[in-house]
C-alpha cells in the first residue's frame, strides 16, 4: 500500500521539514539521522538543503536524494504531538 503522499513541504530549522500529505495530516520528518550516510552528504549544505520539492509520492533535490516514501510518512511526527 502506498503511504499519504506528500502535497506541500517547508523547510524548519534544524534539519526538519514539516509536511502536509494529501490525506490531510501535518508532520515533522527529522532529516538529521539521514544526513550522517554518504547518499545525502550534500544537504549538510543548509541552502542546497532548502531546495527540497515535492516529486510524485516523495520529497526529492536537484541531484537526485529523495526519502523512501514509507519512511517519510512512517518516521515523521504529527505536529500536534512534536
């Protein structure tokens, strides 16, 4: 099954996004823990970091780096309770 996809993203201090997903909830997805593999290495750089979008199901940047949309949904906090 295919999680809520993401509609709208914005970029929080930190290293966290909040995400609307089209199912109506808000989260915060933690990008901290990511940043430590070699695959996200250049999101340490906070402005190539703030140019996320939403891509199809997922968030992704211009090279290429984007979340496996389970752990998006999965492993984000709904707002109410961060």
């Amino acid at each position: 099954m295919i999680p809520p996809r993401p509609k709208k993203v914005q970029v929080l201090d930190d290293y966290k996004l909040k995400i609307l997903f089209d199912n109506g909830e808000e989260k915060i997805y933690d990008m901290k823990k990511n940043l430590k593999e070699n695959f996200y290495k250049k999101l340490n750089n906070k402005y190539y970091f703030k140019t996320v979008k939403v891509s199809g199901i997922t968030l992704e940047w211009k090279d290429g780096e984007d979340i496996d949309p389970d752990e998006l949904y999965n492993n984000s906090i709904l707002q109410e309770n961060y």
